[in-house]
C-alpha cells in the first residue's frame, strides 16, 4: 500500500461505507441549539423589573460623596448585585454584562450611547434609570446569547 492510502484507511477504520459505525450501536444525532426556547430568552421587561427593584432597594438613602471609593464601592455592589439577580431568572446559555453609572444629581444633564454588534433574534438589553435628590443612577444590563 501507499502511504497516502494507509493514512486515509486508518482514519476511516470502524467505519461503514456510508460513514456509519460498523460496532452496530446507534449513535445519537449530534443536535446543536442555535437559538433560545422562547420561555428561556432574556425578556427586557423581565430584566427591567429587576433591574429597577435592586436600584429603589440599593439606592434608596444614598447620597453622592464625591470624594474617597465609596461611589466606587457602590457601583459595583449595585452592579454584582443586578448580575447576580439575573443569573437566577431561566435565561439558559447566555451571557450577561451589567453597566452601572452613578452621578450627584445638580440638575445637570448626561447622553449616553452604546454600540452594539450581536444577533437581533437572540442578543438583548434592558435599561433602568433612577433618580432621588442626592444622585441619578442608569443602569444596562446586556444579554448576549451563546452558541
């Protein structure tokens, strides 16, 4: 034999001439899920409903000190927390990114903007604002599915 013909028989051994297995178990079909049953999607309205219950909860009393780690320190609590939150609603196989901005509330204004370049059908995001007389707060929360 040649070795090209050697290499090809020893790559194709246990198999059948259709590429089935010769030992006569079934194998099951290899299934890849490409989209999200729909009872497991992430829902906007869903995640908005957290997102604002974790903001009125963490925010309630809170004013802006612009000095030290506490704003720090709270952003990213608050942000842990909606995560962790989010992790317990059924939204299988996807992956969740949290942004949190807290500012002292002057009356001055903010834009925003994000850009996005994900799969319409599958990826999401939900965004809450919240607001008492010492500080505002936004926070997004991105779902990004994973194939």
């Amino acid at each position: 034999k040649r070795k090209d013909q050697t290499m090809a028989d020893a790559g194709s051994e246990g198999l059948g001439t259709d590429g089935e297995s010769k030992t006569g178990g079934e194998e099951a079909p290899i299934n890849y899920q490409i989209r999200p049953a729909f009872k497991r999607m992430f829902k906007p309205n869903q995640v908005k409903k957290v997102i604002r219950e974790v903001l009125e909860q963490e925010l309630v009393d809170k004013k802006y000190n612009p000095s030290g780690e506490a704003v720090n320190k709270l952003t990213k609590h608050v942000a842990k927390t909606v995560k962790n939150r989010l992790k317990e609603l059924p939204m299988d196989r996807y992956k969740i990114a949290v942004q949190v901005i807290i500012g002292e509330n002057k009356g001055a204004g903010i834009r925003m903007g994000c850009r996005t370049f994900w799969d319409a059908q599958t990826d999401r995001m939900a965004k809450e604002e919240y607001e008492n007389e010492e500080i505002w707060a936004v926070c997004i929360a991105f779902g990004v599915y994973l194939y």
